[in-house]
C-alpha cells in the first residue's frame, strides 16, 4: 500500500437539525470540525413517516394528451 495517500481519519462533532449532536470519526475537515445538517433522519420525510407527494401524477395522462398517437401507424 502507497504511504501518506489516504486523507486524515479524525473525530468530528456532527449537529443536528433539532440541535443534538454526537461525535464521530470522519475525513470532513479538521480535527474537532463541526458539521451541521441541514436534513436528516428527525426531519426528513423519507425517515419520518410523512406527508408523500406523487411529482408523476397525472404525467402519464398529460403526455398522451400531448403525443397522443405520435409515431403509431394502425
């Protein structure tokens, strides 16, 4: 293995969006860095259980109307 090519592996302090935070060890920034979330597991939908919007609703419908039939001989 090739010396001095791998970056610094060091403790960070990682705050979360509710204020909590908890140390870990990373490659992010120096020694003692803070990182600051912007969304994670507390906040974010996909981790919560909340409101789910479908982008693709009526998109299929919106299409055809647009299409139609476009390029289909019968």
């Amino acid at each position: 293995m090739k010396k001095d090519i791998h970056p610094d592996y060091h403790m960070i302090k990682v705050v979360m969006t509710d204020g909590t935070t908890f140390e870990t060890r990373s490659t992010y920034g120096e020694a003692g860095a803070s990182l600051n979330l912007d969304i994670d597991p507390t906040s974010h939908p996909a981790w919560t259980g909340g409101p789910t919007r479908l982008t693709d609703k009526g998109m299929v419908s919106k299409f055809n109307q647009k299409f139609g039939a476009f390029g289909l001989k019968k």
